[in-house]
C-alpha cells in the first residue's frame, strides 16, 4: 500500500495502536480470544500487513506478550490513548503517526487510503461514515472540519470512527493541552481548542468491540 507520489513516499508514516487492559465494559477486551487469537493481535497483524511501521503502546505485560518484539512498547498511567502515546519518544522520528483503535477489528486499509491522497493539507485528521446511532460517538462537521464530537443522543451528526493522523508536533504538543470539554471525556473534543482537524467520509461497516453485546454481534455476523 505505499504510495508512489513523490511527496508521500519522502513522508515518515508510522501507525501506532493504543491499547489498554483496564477495559471497563468488558474485562481485558484486547485479550478477547478470537478463533485462537487475542483481540489486540488481530488488528495489529492487520495494520502491519499495510506496510508502514507499527506500533502497539500498552500499559499491560500480558498485552505487551502478545505482540511480536520490537512492535510493542509499555506506557503506563495515561487517561487516554493519545495521551499514551504522546508519552513515546518513538515517534519523533516521523513526519505523521496515524492512531488505529485496538477494538476494530474489521478495519482495512481502504477505510483509511483516502488520507494518503490529503494527509498533507492539516495537522490533524479523523474519519466518519454518513449517519449515525444514538449510542455512536457524533462528529459534527462543516466543510471539511470538525466542529464538535459528542456521545450524547442529539439527534443528528455523522458516525465518528477514533481514527487519527497528526503530525509529530501536535502529537508532542497534545498532553500540554488544557481539557476544555470534560463532561464530554472525549479526547479528541481537546484537540479542537487549538487545531482545525480535518473529517474525511469513508467507508466502514465494521464493528468496534466495545461491549459484550458488540462482541457477540460480530461473532455472529462472522460464524454465518
């Protein structure tokens, strides 16, 4: 999947899967066993089939167990996934990290191939998908920028996927910024009081495992 035009292929690109043990909805969902393999370990041997470097940064030895070596770093304490991973050094190396969330387990590279094609035009991008439910997370958005992200059953908004690409130095920048928005506890909202975030509409029917239910749904949809 690497890209052939002559700016992107001089960008370092790397991918980077925040994943914690202390899942409160359902116990250690990252090492949920999926037809003999952990949760975790899917969507990281599919993120770093696409090419790019990857890394898993984890608070858990049993997480940090079940990634191969090298692909995985401990980082422990954080109250979010950005915040872990502004944590690491390892990412200084490169010009943008793109944020994949652990719990999806059906994303593909072509959810996110659109990126390649703007992925210089901001500092910070995220993804949705047309419409949305009352339990989704909602991007609210207006000519290409996101405006708000709320959990809250408003009635209207776009399905927000926790997809993120940012440059280095909004990554380094991100735990110094002020949470202006905590009663939405929504990491992304802190990213707003200081950068535009691009939104780019794909495709994505995936499921994310965030509760029992999501996770007997998929297994369901996937044993037909």
């Amino acid at each position: 999947h690497q890209q052939t035009n002559k700016r992107i292929s001089i960008m370092k690109i790397c991918f980077a899967i925040p994943a914690r043990i202390d899942s409160t909805r359902i116990p250690k969902k990252m090492l949920l066993d999926i037809d003999g393999k952990p949760l975790i370990k899917h969507v990281f041997d599919e993120v770093n089939s696409w090419g790019y470097p990857t890394l898993v940064v984890t608070d858990s030895i049993e997480i940090y167990d079940k990634i191969p070596k090298g692909s995985c770093a401990l980082s422990l304490e954080h109250e979010n996934g950005t915040a872990r991973l502004a944590s690491m050094d390892w990412f200084d190396n490169y010009d943008y990290i793109v944020n994949i969330q652990g719990d999806m387990i059906d994303i593909s590279f072509d959810v996110i191939s659109d990126l390649f094609k703007r992925i210089e035009e901001r500092n910070v991008w995220t993804f949705y998908t047309k419409g949305s439910g009352p339990d989704d997370v909602k991007v609210i958005h207006d000519l290409g920028v996101a405006k708000w992200f709320t959990r809250h059953p408003i009635g209207y908004g776009d399905r927000h996927l926790g997809i993120y690409a940012y440059t280095k130095e909004v990554l380094e920048q991100y735990n110094f910024m002020q949470n202006k928005y905590p009663i939405e506890n929504l990491e992304q909202n802190r990213i707003l009081s200081y950068q535009n975030m691009g939104v780019i509409k794909t495709t994505y029917n995936g499921i994310e495992i965030n509760t029992q239910e999501d996770f007997d749904r998929w297994q369901l949809q996937h044993r037909k």
